[in-house]
C-alpha cells in the first residue's frame, strides 16, 4: 500500500508518509495499524488525504476553500443494494439540495470520476459535507474502508476534489 501511495504522490506532485502502529486489541493479541497521509496542492488549494488501516479502516478526504467560496448545502446518501435490485437506473450515490445546477454539476461530476460505478460495485459510502471552521470553508468527505477498490476510490476522489475545485477556485 506504502508504494501505491508513493505513486499517487509522485503523479500528482504530492508529499505522502506514512506511520505503522501497533496495539493491543481483544484478547491482548496484537493489532496493527497504519495511518497513510497524503498532501497534493491544486490550484492553490491543499489536499489531505487521511487513510487508516487495521482497526477502524476509514479514509477522510478534506480541502479547505476561502470563507468567500459559496457551495450549496446538499447531502449525499446511498441507495440500498436492495432497491436497485428492482430499479437498475436509480443511482447509487443520491444527492439532496436545492441547487439544481450544483446536484447536475455533482451528478455529471461521479459519473465522470467513476465515483457512481464504485459504489453500484461496492459497499463505498461517501458522507460528503461542507463545514465553516478556521476563517475557511471546509469540503469533506468521509468513508470506510471495507470494500476491495480502495484505490480506485481513492484516485476518483483526487478527480472529484479538482472537479470542485476548478469550479469554485
């Protein structure tokens, strides 16, 4: 995984490291763990990338925009596995604003990243949020880890986060 991300690093002109860790778990039997960190600059804005593997398996996507930056409220939901087994077409990842140019923008924006295609093959579930903190709006996004394409999600989402990015930058 070390290498993987070395590489993204590398394409994307980023810095990238690594911690492994270690703790007792159930039973006192070792668990390991290691947190991956990636930072990639883009048009002024700095990605962070925090991956953890081995005990919680999350991943937490964040880039920080100027208090100026205006993107709509909106909520991302998944559609249960369930009911597309009866609607084909009814997408997987499931946008909730009132801005309907921003959720065409996000539509057209997982459609382009294979965001959408991931999570019809996956159990990836994206909670996706903005949030004011620090004098500057934040983007974030936050997943679990326990489904196989975790790079291919990961590559998706550096494309989306550019996608927003060259929109509102």
């Amino acid at each position: 995984m070390n290498k993987i991300f070395q590489e993204i690093a590398s394409d994307e002109n980023g810095i990238y490291h690594s911690q492994n860790q270690s703790f007792f778990g159930f039973g006192m039997s070792k668990t390991p763990m290691t947190k991956h960190h990636l930072e990639i600059e883009y048009s002024g804005c700095l990605m962070k990338v925090y991956y953890e593997l081995g005990n919680y398996n999350l991943a937490k996507i964040e880039t920080h925009f100027s208090r100026n930056t205006y993107i709509p409220e909106f909520q991302i939901k998944t559609t249960n596995h369930y009911r597309r087994l009866f609607n084909r077409k009814l997408n997987s990842l499931i946008i909730e604003t009132n801005e309907v140019d921003f959720k065409r923008f996000l539509e057209a924006a997982f459609i382009k990243t294979e965001l959408e295609q991931i999570a019809r093959d996956n159990s990836f579930q994206p909670k996706m949020f903005t949030k004011l903190a620090d004098g500057s709006l934040k983007f974030i996004t936050e997943y679990s880890l326990e489904f196989p394409d975790k790079i291919k999600a990961l590559k998706s989402m550096i494309k989306l986060y550019k996608l927003l990015i060259d929109r509102y930058v």
